[in-house]
C-alpha cells in the first residue's frame, strides 16, 4: 500500500475474535490496524505498546483492529491464537487472516506492522518492525490531534 490509499474491505477473514467489524464501521474514525503473529517474538514485545495506544487514544476516537498473519503451517491452529488473543489482552477486533486475504490486501508482508488510517480511512502512516514506534506514536498524536495538519 502507498501513502492516501483507502482502507481494504475486511474480507476472506477466517475467524473473528473481540467483535468482527466491518470497514463501512470505521469511516469517521481514525483506525489503526496492527500485523502480529504468534510465532514472533517481537510481535509479543509490542503488544503492551498497542494496548496502551489502544487505551490512551480510545476517547480521541482511535479504532485498533489486529490481524493475525500466519508465518508457517503451525501458526494457523485458531486455539492457540485465541488463547495469545486471552494472555495479550488483545480486547479489541482480532481477524484471524490463516488464508493471507488481508495479508494480500494490504500488501503486507512483516509483522509487527502498523497501518494507519485517517477518519476519511485513507493511509496516513505505515510502520513494520518495532523500531520506529516513537514515530509511530507522534504520527498517531498528529492524526488524533484537534486540528490535523494536511
């Protein structure tokens, strides 16, 4: 994906975890969508970071959808992810993406990764790894902010 792009549908999900939602739900709000898998262990280590934007921004109005890319055959067992969904406090919308439709979609191609839409849904900021979080987090101050530079 390049920068302005809009958001992709949410389509080809293999199961919803917290809520599915839908795109059509999104418009008006600034959403941030989070790439993790299981099997990363820097996914793990970012996940409290998530969490605390997913807090902190709530009342400015941020939506957090994750989606779970498998890396290997093993990652695509749906209990385990549901249980790392649990431990995580991943409390927000969780697609489970074991047919690569969101992957694709969005281009995606690591985990961590971070894709942030505007209220008007369009790609403001792509981050991927988890250097660059403090980047990731004034984008989300500016984007958030009461008057949003264009």
């Amino acid at each position: 994906m390049k920068l302005r792009d809009e958001m992709p549908e949410f389509s080809g999900v293999t199961e919803w975890v917290n809520g599915e939602v839908t795109k059509e739900e999104l418009k008006g709000q600034p959403a941030l969508v989070h790439y993790w898998s299981i099997s990363c262990h820097t996914c793990k280590e970012t996940l409290p970071q998530l969490n605390q934007w997913r807090d902190y921004y709530k009342d400015q109005g941020l939506r957090v959808v994750s989606i779970h890319m498998p890396r290997s055959e093993k990652d695509t067992q749906i209990e385990p992810v549901k249980e790392a969904i649990k431990h995580y406090e991943l409390t927000h919308p969780v697609a489970i993406d074991n047919s690569h439709a969101l992957v694709d979609a969005y281009e995606n191609q690591y985990v961590p990764a971070y894709y942030l839409f505007d209220k008007d849904l369009k790609l403001r900021h792509y981050q991927a790894g988890e250097k660059g979080l403090k980047m990731l987090e004034k984008r989300l101050d500016r984007i958030l902010g009461p008057e949003e530079a264009e």
